[in-house]
C-alpha cells in the first residue's frame, strides 16, 4: 500500500523515536508499505517518522541510483564497478540502529528528501560508518558500511534522530531556504506522490 508521505513542518519529522520489537502491531505490513511508498517516490530510502510513525525503523535500496546513472547516459561512468554492484543489489531493513562510530574525512554530496521535495543541498559527512541494528527478522548486526550506502544510512537515522538534512547546511543557507520550507509544509508545491501537509 503506498502511503503519504508527510511533509516538511510536521512535529513528527523533529521526535527521537521509539525502539520496538518483534511484536511491533502490523510490523510486517509496515514494512513492505514502506518500500512501496518509497518506490512510488522513486526514492532510496524512507524512514518511519516519513510515514507519521516515530519509531526507529528505515529502509534502503539504493538500486535507483545506478538507474539514474543510466538514464543520463553520459560517457564518464559516475561509480566504479565495485560501487555500482553494491548499490544495484544493497537492498535493508533497519530496526533500532545505533550509530557506534564514524570515520573518515568528511564529504560533500548533494542531497534530497522525501520529506522536502524540491530542494537538494550539499551535506558533509563521513564516508564510513559502524551500525548495530535487527533487520525484519529481528537478527542482529553490527555492521560497516562505505561511500553512497553509508551516506543514504546516515541520512536516514537522521530521521529516527528528528533530524532534517537541512539541519547539516549553514545557518544563511537555512534562512534563503526558508519560504520555499514553509510553502512545503502549506502543500504550496506539485509532487507526484502523496504527501500529507502539516500547515494546509
């Protein structure tokens, strides 16, 4: 079922959320839900508070990236052989992560949202990361993730952490951003997904 997705403004998107367990009421319905909204957005990755429910649960699949690089059809390949393997077939599920470390030097990327359609910012961030989390079957991980995997990983516990991309620009990029902020939030923009709008 694809879900709206809510929009930037929404109290939701700035809660810490919960942890759950395996118990969780419809968790396994949730879960393919999500990948069918975040599919319908034609994004790589959703995070529950996206959908109104502020627990810390996101899931990733990062197999549109290497279907942009495709459709650009440009001659310099954006990702190496390696890169494109993992991002083709890097598909999780992600319940109750931990961030336990991040290294490296930090990273531009240019970065988006489902949350905030229409705007992409340069973010920083450290190119590797460390993880504890249960995937759907509630096993445990303690995993390390590199490059794009470890960027979109990072985005998406910002999430669970009531954190915003837009949170990780400066402060005068924030202040020109913000009309076009607040017209997202009063559902002032054309999307071609389902959104729910905060302040419409």
């Amino acid at each position: 079922m694809i879900l709206p997705i809510v929009a930037y403004g929404d109290s939701v998107l700035r809660k810490t959320g919960d942890e759950i367990n395996k118990d969780y009421p419809g968790l396994k319905d949730i879960i393919v839900n999500m990948f069918d909204t975040m599919h319908n957005a034609a994004g790589v990755g959703l995070a529950a508070p996206q959908i109104g429910k502020s627990i810390r649960l996101f899931v990733i699949e990062t197999k549109p990236f290497i279907e942009r690089d495709e459709e650009e059809e440009e001659d310099d390949d954006e990702f190496s052989p390696e890169e494109r393997k993992q991002l083709e077939h890097f598909k999780k599920v992600f319940i109750n992560a931990k961030i336990v470390e991040e290294e490296g030097e930090e990273w531009k990327y240019n970065e988006g949202c489902l949350s905030i359609p229409k705007i992409r910012e340069d973010v920083f961030r450290k190119p590797k990361v460390r993880i504890h989390y249960y995937d759907e079957h509630f096993t445990f991980f303690d995993e390390t993730f590199t490059g794009l995997v470890a960027r979109v990983i990072q985005h998406e516990y910002d999430h669970i952490e009531g954190k915003l991309f837009t949170d990780r620009i400066s402060p005068l990029r924030r202040r020109l951003l913000q009309g076009r902020l607040n017209d997202i939030s009063k559902g002032k923009i054309k999307i071609a997904y389902r959104m729910k709008f905060p302040n419409k």
